[in-house]
C-alpha cells in the first residue's frame, strides 16, 4: 500500500538543502534495509534527524520520497554531464565514459538492493515498481535515446532508431553478470574484469552502428 499525507509545505518557505539530503539517505537506508512496506515515514524521520513536519514540507508522501531516493542513486553514479554532446568529442570515448559509469551503478549495493526490493514488490505494488523504472533505467533511456538521436544527425553514429540501440548499449553492459548479481550467485567483478567487460561491450556496439565509410 501506497502512504499518502495531506500536509502541504507552507508557501514560499525556503527548504533546507541538508535536511533533504539527511532525509534522501536515511530513506536509501530504511528502503534497502526494510524494502518500501516495512520503511515508514516516521522511522524515514527519525532516522534522518528530522520531524514529520520537515520531511512532509520536503516530499509529499512516501511515494514521491521513493521516487527521489532512485534519482539521487542514479544521477550520483551516472551524472548528466555524461551524456553532453560536446564538439569535437570522440563517441567510442563517450561511450566507454557512460559504459563505465553505468556499470558501477548498476553493480552497486544500492542498485542490486533496489532492483530486489522491485522484485518482491512487482505483484503486490505494481504501480510502485513503475514509478521505479519511470525515476531510474527510463531516465537513462531517455538520456541514451537523446544522445544516439543528436550522434546520428552529426553522422557520429549511425542510428535509425535511438531507442532501440539504448536498449541493446545498456544490455551489453549489464551483460549475465548483473544477474548473477541480483540472485546471489556471484560478487561484483573487480575494476579490471569490468574494465575490459565495458570495452568489449562497446566494441561490439560500435560494429552494430558505427557509420559505414561510403562506397
């Protein structure tokens, strides 16, 4: 179930970037910990040092408090200033720039441990496991999607369709090994492991759509 709250935050009353940065980890924690169910915003609150009163004038139910923990989580490890287009930049560079990041964020305990509370949530808060994929992995296909878009029309790529190869650039990266992960069959391969698993990947992207040198 879904905990709402009327409480409104008063208006044009400055918030405190501190309190809702305590608030965003203390709900990492109790949401890794205890899975969303079992994580109420009264314990949010006093774990995060803060009255009920702060935290519902910062997000206004438990939901949106969840929603914000994920892109805290994601654009800590994968910033936006990763998917700039910049002049001259070279795409197999950016590439294993974000192949990189997004591994770690995907093989990181906060990513592994959400993705499993998702899992234990899918038939009982279905609605909840949307809103998860709408704040996290659909960001970053959007950001992908815009990317290979503004890569194709400079002729940096050659794309048809962007979201597709979104989808086939984040499969390659996560690769078998994030499953492994998720059921506790394997650890985190160490930085050279992930290393060369990010440019095998992106090798193998950039021979699916690299331009092709005209005729």
């Amino acid at each position: 179930m879904i905990e709402n709250h009327s409480t409104a935050p008063g208006p044009g009353r400055p918030k405190d970037p501190a309190k809702r940065q305590a608030i965003l980890s203390a709900a990492q924690v109790l949401f890794l910990g205890n899975g969303y169910e079992g994580s109420s915003m009264d314990a949010i609150a006093t774990e995060a040092g803060v009255s009920k009163l702060t935290l519902y004038s910062h997000f206004k139910d438990k939901e949106a408090l969840f929603c914000a923990a994920v892109k805290t989580i994601c654009e800590t490890r994968l910033p936006r200033r990763l998917f700039q287009l910049e002049d001259g930049c070279r795409i197999d560079e950016l590439l294993l720039a974000i192949g990189r990041a997004f591994l770690a964020l995907v093989n990181s305990p906060e990513s592994i441990g959400l993705h499993r509370v998702m899992v234990a949530m899918a038939t009982q808060n279905p609605a909840l496991v949307r809103m998860f994929f709408d704040a996290g992995p659909q960001q970053l296909l959007f950001d992908l999607q815009q990317l290979f878009a503004q890569a194709a029309a400079r002729d940096l790529l050659d794309i048809a369709e962007p979201l597709h190869a979104a989808e086939h650039f984040c499969s390659l990266i996560k690769g078998v090994q994030h499953f492994r992960l998720l059921i506790g069959y394997a650890e985190a391969p160490d930085d050279e492991t992930a290393e060369r698993h990010v440019e095998d990947a992106v090798q193998l992207f950039l021979r699916a759509y690299a331009c092709k040198p005209e005729a």
